[in-house]
C-alpha cells in the first residue's frame, strides 16, 4: 500500500521522510523537492506523474541512490541510504536496485547476453552460475534467441527488453524504470508495459515508474503525481479497478 | 580477468583511431629502440672500457705520433703491468664503403692487454710467424666471407699509396657479446718496413695495462710527468675517459638522442592523451550506466588505464618487433661504421617500459575525468 504522508507504516520497504532537494544555479537556489514523504510496500507499481521539472527524475535519482538529497531520509529496508558513502552506495545500488532508462543504455560493443552479463561480474558468481542467471532473465524478457545479438541488430521494444532483463539479472530489491516507453510506438511500449507487469505480478518485483504518458502510468497499481517538487496523493488503479471491475 | 571482454570490447569500438594510435606507438618505439641503439654504438667504447687500462695519446692530439722507444719507459713505471702500442691504418678493401677499422698491432703485448680478444692459439702461433698475417674479427671476416688462409689486399691510404697484401692466419672472438669483433689487425714489422723513413719508429697511441685499476691516476701522472716538456708531450687518461672523449668528437650525441627522444615521447603522449581523452567522452553516458549499476569509481579509472596500457603494449611490441627486424639491415648498410648496433633484452626491456609509462601517462587525465563523472550527469548526456 502506497502512503504520501508522514505517518506511514514501518514495515514499508521504502520509506520517504521530509526529502528535500536543492540546486544551486548560479547565485540561486532551486528547490526540486520540498518535503517529501513516501512509503512503498514490496510488490507495488507506482509511476510518478507531473509536468516538465517537476521533479520525478530529481526523485528516482535520489531512490536509486544515484544523488543525495539536501535533507531528509530515505530508507530502504534497514538501510539508511543518505548516510552511506559515495563507494558504499555504488555497492548497495549493485545489489539492491534494476535500473530502466528511457533510450536503454545498452553498451553497444557488447552483445545482448554481454549486456545483461554486466551487473553479475561484480558478484562472485563463477562463469556457468552467470550464464544460467543470464539466460534466465533473456527468458523472462523473451529474448533467448537474441543472445549474440548486438544492440544495433534489436529493434527499440528489444533493446528495451535487453536493458529489464539487465535490470533484474541480478535479482535487485526494486526497478526503478524512467520513462521505459518515452522512445517506442505504442505497440512496443504496450509490450514492455506488460513486460513490467508479469514483473510485478509474476515475480513480486516492486517498480517504480516515471513517465509523461497517462496510458502507461494508468497501467501501475499507484499513480503519484508531482507538483513543483511536492508529492501530492494520485487514484490507486488497482483498487479503482477492483472497486470498478476493471482496469 | 571477467572485465577484460568489456575492456576488449571498448578498445576495438573505433578500429581505425585504434590503428592510428598503435601506429603512434609503434613508430615512435621504432625510433627510441633505434636511438638507443645508436647512442649505445656510440658509447660501446665506454661501455667496454676495461677498468685496468689506461691509454696514452699524443698531447697535441691523438692523430699525432708518440715515439716508440716510449713503450719501455711507460713499461719501467711501477703499477704498469703490461703496454702495447697500436697505429691506425685506414686503408680500403675492395671500396671505400666498406669499412672496418684496421689497426698495426704489436703482436708481443697485444694478447697480454687485450686478453677479452679471443684468437686460437695455433692461429697466434701461424700469425706471429708470418711477417704478412693479420688477425680479423669475427663479425668482418663474416661480413666479407673471409676464411683462415685467404690473402686480403688492403689499399693504403694515409701511409703511402699501393696494395697491402696480407694472410688471414687467424680470427678473433671477443668473450662477450659487447666486445667489439670488427677489428682487423696486422704486425708492426710489416708495417715499419713499408712507411716512409719520416714515420718509422712512431706509433699511434699506446694502451696500458695496469697491476690494479687503483693505480690509474698515479700512474697516468707518472707517464704524463715523465715526457713533460719533450717534443712528444703526452695525456694519459683510463680507456672509458679515452673513448668518451672520442665519441665528443662528433658532438654531444647523448644530448641530441635525449632531446629528440624526449620530444618523441611527449608528442607520443599528446596524442594518445587525446585519442583516449575523445574515447571516454565519447561514452560518458555509458560510463554513467556502468556506474549506475554498481561500478566503482577505482574500477571505471582501471578500465581507462587497461585500455590505455593495452594499447601502449601491443604498439609498443610492434614497434620494436619492427626494430628487431630493422637494425641488423640497417647495421649491414652503415658498412660497418657503427660496429655494435644490437638491441639487447635490456634495451627492450626498457622499450616496454617506456611504451608503459606513456600508456599510463595517456590514460592517467582522461581515466581521473571518468572516475570523477557524477553519474546523473552521465546520464544525462547521450
């Protein structure tokens, strides 16, 4: 169950308390997130919602640890992520979060099982351990017969492919997806889109999701909308729909 | 060894920069392995040097002569072990293009001073009887195919024109590698009879050998005080100062190499700096995923640095490999006139080490840039 506010539950596997971040430009200060709260329960889907600089990217970079915030805590499980160290967060991200971006990153000069095989060679997992998790997730993403195939030979919703199943070869505690559909045509993004559900649905991943389009965000189970760098509480599709019926 | 199929990958993502850049190294470790090799040639004298020698010249100047009733006052000195005396010849076999020093020997002394030269004691035997004998190198006489027995016209150039005819008794080995094998000796009673009377009795230089190399400065003192103020003043210096003294002669040859090879090793380091530069600004966002997914900032620099070293090594190897191959040809068309152009293990060695050093001076900027990349800037930039 998702909760904006600042009494949420504890047992949350994301907590978000008070989150605040600043840039400084120039002689100005600009304020991306004001006092954010946030609690996210293993196993739920949310995308986040808002207009240009809102501040949704600001937020997942923060989740994923890839930034620090200006103030406030974010707390993952029993770690505290704003008190780890540049190097102790490189690590904990290895191990804890899948990373889905919007033009895929995929690293050209290797191949499609090369690209998923990435993440594994900082684990200790020998070469045969590794291929078996690699092509596990080629499976899930429903590429094993694109192993050898290089990013240029994929069309976009199979790059797309390749970078999930990078994103959760290494069995990481959530996904967090930007924009995963911004650079495909709706048949393709419709793809992955059920892709990130059987994710969710199938294999209890948690996801959270930024994107511009009402479509796709109306295919998680909690939509958030941003507001000038304030969360403000959006519908939960899952009970609307179990409530309605539908989706 | 799991991350050397990405630093693989990396390295041959652009081939033809690729190619340059190895051509870059190769080239310019051509040229230091050629440098060094001739600033060794140059320097050999020195190298060779044997501690316990001292050589006496002419203090006018080595071209001119020293009388020869010196030899035993230099030899009633004490600490003076041994002396023999030695003229150059400069004559020309066959064409002028085919040089090789030629020296007038005292065959009494000469194996006593010179005991690294190795001749076979029948042929010493066979040598000393023959008025007409000479004794070659061993790299000479394989140059020009000579064999023990042949007869060997030299045409005379400084001491009178005309054919010198002589018998090759015998050939020289040195005990090591470093010895110089190119020398061809003859006796001074053939060569005293032919001279004009104006040359008779004068040698060129004398060399010393000496109880203990202790002795050096007392001893070259001695010889230099004792035919002070004669017509035939002397200077008397160790055999190393003698033959570094003679390589000045052609100017400052380890400054000019050192320059040119610093120059080589700077512009070397400029355009593999850049090459590696553009390389990793050309996937900074690739470098942000790498770290995004949980590479360290250490492990991006060493990826930079392998790739950096990588391609030091294999243009390095190339380029010396080129060398190997270039030298001896280019020894066989200097005829001889640089005798000792080889390149050891050492000077390959330090070729390696030398392509090494500018791999990681190259990769060293462009690496730190990468390690310090903030990944939501990487990112960003595609």
């Amino acid at each position: 169950m998702v909760s904006v506010t600042n009494v949420g539950n504890s047992s949350a596997l994301i907590q978000v308390r008070g989150l605040n971040k600043t840039y400084r430009h120039g002689s100005e200060m600009i304020q991306v997130l004001q006092g954010l709260n946030l609690d996210v329960d293993k196993g739920d889907f949310i995308a986040f919602m808002g207009p240009s600089g809102s501040g949704k990217s600001t937020l997942l970079n923060l989740l994923g640890g890839l930034d620090v915030p200006t103030a406030g805590t974010i707390s993952i499980g029993s770690d505290e992520l704003t008190h780890m160290s540049s190097s102790k967060l490189t690590q904990w991200r290895a191990r804890h979060v899948g990373f889905v971006f919007q033009m895929y990153n995929l690293i050209p000069v290797l191949t499609a099982y090369q690209n998923v095989e990435l993440p594994l060679l900082l684990t200790r997992l020998s070469k045969s351990e590794r291929r078996q998790h690699v092509e596990t997730a080629l499976s899930i993403v429903g590429l094993t017969e694109r192993l050898d195939h290089f990013p240029r030979q994929l069309s976009g919703g199979q790059e797309q492919r390749v970078a999930i199943a990078r994103a959760i070869v290494s069995d990481p505690t959530y996904l967090l997806c930007d924009e995963p559909t911004g650079d495909l045509d709706r048949k393709s993004a419709d793809e992955i889109m059920a892709l990130i559900i059987e994710l969710v649905d199938k294999h209890g991943k948690t996801v959270l999701m930024v994107t511009h389009d009402p479509v796709v965000a109306g295919r998680a189970h909690t939509v958030l909308h941003l507001d000038k760098g304030v969360l403000v509480e959006g519908s939960n599709f899952r009970q609307d729909a179990m409530a309605g019926g539908g989706a | 060894m799991r991350f050397f199929r990405l630093i693989f990958a990396n390295l041959f993502r652009k081939k033809l920069r690729l190619m340059l850049t190895i051509g870059s190294f190769a080239v310019a470790l051509f040229l230091f392995a050629f440098l060094a090799v001739v600033k060794d040639a140059f320097g050999h004298g020195a190298d060779v040097a044997n501690a316990n020698r001292l050589v006496t010249i002419n203090r006018v100047s080595i071209i001119q002569p020293l009388p020869l009733s010196y030899g035993d006052r230099i030899r009633a000195i004490p600490g003076v072990q041994a002396v023999t005396h030695d003229n150059w010849f400069g004559g020309v076999y066959q064409d002028e293009r085919n040089f090789f020093p030629q020296f007038v020997i005292d065959p009494q002394n000469q194996r006593t001073v010179y005991p690294e030269l190795i001749v076979p004691e029948d042929q010493w035997k066979n040598f000393l009887r023959d008025r007409q004998g000479a004794i070659a190198g061993a790299r000479t006489a394989a140059r020009f195919g000579w064999k023990v027995g042949d007869r060997i016209p030299i045409r005379g150039v400084i001491w009178g024109a005309g054919a010198w005819e002589f018998n090759l008794d015998g050939i020289y080995h040195g005990k090591s590698p470093k010895d110089d094998e190119t020398q061809f000796w003859f006796q001074w009673d053939y060569f005293t009879e032919h001279v004009p009377d104006r040359v008779k009795g004068l040698v060129g230089w004398y060399t010393v050998k000496l109880n203990s190399p202790d002795d050096a400065l007392r001893v070259s003192k001695a010889i230099d005080t004792q035919f002070a103020n004669s017509p035939y003043e002397t200077k008397t210096e160790t055999e190393s100062a003698f033959a570094a003294s003679w390589v000045k002669q052609f100017g400052n040859i380890e400054f000019l190499i050192l320059t040119i090879g610093t120059v080589v090793f700077f512009t070397l380091l400029l355009v593999t700096g850049n090459t590696m530069a553009i390389s990793v600004r050309e996937r900074t966002n690739e470098l942000g995923v790498l770290k995004a997914i949980g590479f360290s900032d250490g492990r991006v620099l060493l990826f930079v640095l392998a790739e950096s070293l990588l391609i030091a090594l294999i243009g390095g190897v190339f380029g010396l490999l080129l060398a190997m191959g270039a030298i001896p040809v280019l020894g066989t068309a200097l005829n001889g006139l640089l005798p000792n152009l080889v390149l050891s293990k050492a000077m390959l060695g330090l070729g390696i080490a030398f392509a090494l050093s500018v791999g990681f001076c190259a990769g060293l900027l462009p690496g730190i840039g990468a390690m310090r990349l903030r990944v939501i800037n990487a990112l960003r930039r595609v």
